[in-house]
C-alpha cells in the first residue's frame, strides 16, 4: 500500500514539475526570442529630424545627432526627416556641409513630410535619396534679403561709407550669388534628374510631391517607412534597428524685416497689390546687420 502511494506521489511531482517548466518556458520564450532577435541585428538606422525654422540653434542640435551618427559604429544609414520651409543662410549651409560629411561615411536617405524647401532642400541635397508625400510641398530654390540700405543719423560715425550696411547694389550682388550658389548645388547633386534648366530651377517654384518626382527634385513618393526600408536596404542591412532622434522643443528663430508684437515678419514685393505683401511661402533669408541707435556707442568690428 504505501509503495503504491509512493509511486503515485512520484508521478504527481513530475506532473507538477512538467507543468511548471511549461509555464516558465512560456513566460521566457518571447523574452528569448527578443534578446536573439537583437542579438541578429545587422545595424541601426538613426532618423534625424529637421523641422521648423532653419537657424543656428536648431542646427547645433542636427549638426550633434549627425556627428554622433558618424562616431556610431552600429549606425550604418540616416534618414532626414524633413518638415521645413527653411531659414537663414549661413545655418543652411551649414546643414548642407554637415549631410554631404555623413553622406559621404554612409547612405541618407532623406523623408519630407508636408514640406521641405529653400534652406531645408538646400540642406537635404546630399542625401542618396529624397522621398515625399503626394502632399508635400519642395522646392523653392532661392533666397530673399534686403537691397536697401537704411539711413543713419547724423550723430552716428563710421570707419567707412559701408561699414554695417552695405550699398543696394552690394547686397543685390551678395543676394545674385547666393542665388547661383543655391542652384549650382542643386544642379551638381540633382542635374542627372532633373528635368528643369538652371532658369527654370531659379525661378524659385515650390512643387507639390508628384511633380517634384517627375521634374527630378524628389525621387519616390513613400512616408518615412518606406524611407527607413531604404536606407536600410542600401546599408546592406536585413534586420536592423530604427534610432530616433526628435529635436528639443523650441520656439524657434524669427526670420527677418519688420518687428511686430508678435515677432518678426518678412515681406517681398507683390505684383498683385502693387506694393508690400507677408511671405507665406518657404523661404531662405539672407541675414542682413541690424543698425539700432541704442547701442551706437559701442563700437563692434
């Protein structure tokens, strides 16, 4: 009698033990399966996002992620996630420089999402490829400024007659450069695709996405998926990992001209009305020096 109950008691251990080990393997195997499918990760695509105005604050930030990109041995592509109308000049050169170095290490592949124009397309031309929406709006390859040159008081001396604001002749050359710098770039990194003479390039158009694809300044319509997918795929990489980096949130940097209570708007000449009209379009800004009769006596070179 007590060998059977011994027996028995075996077998109620071992069932015991059985559904115990089935439970636990349960509750471990998706946490397995993740560490080994980690473990089979053949690099990361790091997503850097360009957004809001094009200034120098927000490019210290881009410039970073892109570096750090670079210094990453398991990144092994970028894609640009763009929603931009532009900004000032100098900071969108120095996003082009910054793109064509990381470009040159690896694939970028740059996503547009409603827009990506003047001094964010200037900053995204290295990119291996430019995808877009149906919807977004690129292009506007041009820059605006000031031909003018403001009065000065006559308590107000200067070391020269253009020291702080040049002529209107000098800054409509200066502005005339930049321009045929801007399409120059554009032609060097898209000229096998596009469809447009240097004219037409200049005339400083802003395309919807369709049209962006047919004429050359984009390559595919896709969202920022199908974006990843590519790079990754031109990294040579399979499995991979997506590292997203989001800027800080910011107020961002006003552009140019006027001052109002609630910042800074810029306007161009308008053939409708004759006379002044707000920029509502993309733009890039060509910073101009600010004379302000407050802080005349302090001398600055």
């Amino acid at each position: 009698m007590s060998s059977k109950s011994s027996a028995t008691s075996t077998r109620a251990i071992f069932v015991v033990a059985v559904v115990a080990a089935v439970l636990v393997s349960a509750v471990l195997a998706p946490v397995a399966y993740d560490y080994a499918t980690a473990a089979q990760s053949d690099g990361t695509v790091s997503v850097i996002t360009i957004s809001g105005t094009i200034s120098s604050t927000t490019v210290d930030g881009i410039a970073e992620d892109l570096r750090n990109a670079r210094t990453n041995e398991s990144v092994k592509a970028v894609v640009l996630k763009v929603d931009s109308g532009g900004g000032y000049v100098a900071p969108s050169e120095r996003l082009y420089l910054e793109v064509l170095r990381t470009a040159e290490q690896m694939p970028v592949v740059a996503s547009v999402q409603g827009v990506g124009a003047s001094g964010a397309y200037y900053g995204m031309l290295p990119a291996d490829e430019i995808y877009v929406l149906s919807s977004t709006e690129i292009g506007s390859v041009g820059v605006i400024g000031s031909g003018g040159s403001a009065p000065f008081p006559d308590s107000v001396v200067r070391t020269g007659p253009d020291k702080a604001q040049p002529t209107s002749d000098q800054r409509l050359r200066a502005i005339e450069s930049l321009k045929r710098q801007f399409v120059g770039r554009v032609m060097e990194h898209r000229g096998d695709d596009i469809s447009l003479s240097r004219e037409e390039v200049a005339y400083a158009r802003t395309y919807l996405g369709p049209e962006a694809v047919r004429n050359g300044y984009a390559d595919e319509i896709g969202a920022l998926p199908t974006a990843i997918d590519r790079a990754a795929s031109m990294a040579g990489m399979e499995n991979y990992d997506v590292d997203r980096q989001e800027p800080p949130n910011s107020f961002g940097i006003i552009l140019l001209a006027s001052q109002t209570d609630n910042g800074t708007q810029v306007y161009k000449r308008s053939d409708r009305t004759n006379g002044l009209a707000p920029v509502t379009r993309p733009l890039m800004v060509d910073e101009i020096p600010y004379y302000n009769p407050e802080v005349a006596a302090n001398a600055s070179a």
